[in-house]
C-alpha cells in the first residue's frame, strides 16, 4: 500500500499487549474471591454478559450484576474488585510485545497516525494511560467508552475519523479475535492478520512479527 497510508488502527490485546489464559484466569479467580464468590457460580453470568461489561463502565456493570445474583456487595467491595481486576490485567503492560515500542517509536517519526480499538471493560483505560506505549497513541477507541464492540465497522470508522483520517487511509492489525479482521475490512480499511499460531482463519493478508507494519505503510 506503499506511502498512501497515512494511519495504523492497532487491536490491543495480544497484538501490542499480549495476555495469556493465566492472567485472565487469575483475574477472574480473584475478582470472584473479592466478591466472595465461588468462580463457577459467576462464570456464566459474567460470559453471558460480556457485551453489556464491555460497552459501559465497569462500575455499573457490577452495580447491576450484584442486583441480577441478589449479592451484598457493598460499594466498597465492588470499588476493591475492580482493583484487583485491574492490577492483574494490567501486569500484562509490563511487557508489551518485544517489538511494540520500537513499531510505534518508527511510526510516529515517520508522522503515521496511531489508533487502539480494543473490545474491553472500561478500567483498561487507566492501564494503558500509565502504559509504556500510552506516548505513542493519538486515539483510544474501547468499546466500554464508544458504546460498540467489533466487529461493528462503526467503532473503526470512528476511530479513523478521530485521526482525522478516511478508513480508505488506514490499515488494521490485529490478532483476529472477534471477527474483528472482517469488521475493519467492512469499514473501509485493509486488515491484516498478526499471525501469532493460534489457528485463527483469515482469507487476507498476514504480518507473522509486529515490525512487519512498517512496510506496510512505507518504512525502511
């Protein structure tokens, strides 16, 4: 696509932040243990719920959720597990992938525009503002702010006009999670697949390492 890209629209979860199944689990044990409840008497509520969590603030997410299970959480316990929840989760920022900052170090020198959409709760806005790559980025796009999730084209479209830019101007990169390559692409932008050998399917284009990017948008 040569010079006539003029932004990058990242996915933050195991795209630029990598979070394995043994934090996630350790959150959600945590935070369950926090609201004094079992893990297997929260699961399905809290999997069945996901659009809801990730589409508002977190705070009232649980608010609701301690109605829905007639719990007794008081405000301080849910202030307390939404602690927890973001101290693990955001242990996974103290090692982005070992190529995020020099991709996005390039990028921003090279005047390419940054965005991050990522489908999240709303805390994880507090973990990326105290991040090592937070410097880099012109626009946070998460789904618990925007009010959508992808793979909606809406939440690319309008992260793209947040740079200031058309989605015909800038190309995604992300993991592949959430039909999210197929939503960039429905917007309007060229979506590539990082491939990290997870068995995710996708009919276009693949980066197989993070630095694979800069060529893409014309960078030696």
């Amino acid at each position: 696509m040569g010079n006539k890209v003029a932004g990058v629209i990242f996915d933050l979860w195991n795209t630029l932040v990598p979070l394995s199944d043994q934090i996630k689990q350790q959150a959600f044990i945590e935070t369950s243990a926090t609201l004094d409840l079992e893990p297997q008497k929260l699961i399905n509520p809290w999997s069945e719920t996901r659009s809801r969590r990730e589409t508002g603030d977190l705070y009232q997410y649980l608010s609701w959720m301690r109605d829905e299970l007639a719990s007794g959480w008081t405000e301080e316990t849910i202030l307390n597990a939404m602690n927890v929840r973001r101290d693990i989760h955001g242990s996974a920022f103290e090692s982005p992938d070992f190529e995020a900052v020099y991709v996005l170090d390039r990028l921003k020198k090279n005047n390419i525009r940054i965005a991050v959409v990522s489908n999240c709760s709303s805390d994880v806005r507090n973990m990326i503002s105290s991040s090592v790559i937070e410097p880099f980025i012109d626009v946070i796009a998460l789904s618990a702010e925007v009010g959508i999730m992808k793979p909606d084209p809406k939440i690319y479209q309008y992260a793209a006009s947040k740079l200031g830019l058309g989605c015909e101007q800038c190309i995604y990169v992300g993991d592949g999670l959430d039909h999210e390559l197929e939503g960039a692409e429905k917007a309007g932008l060229k979506a590539f697949l990082l491939d990290r050998g997870d068995g995710i399917q996708w009919s276009g284009d693949s980066l197989s390492r993070l630095s694979d990017v800069l060529k893409e948008v014309g960078i030696d």
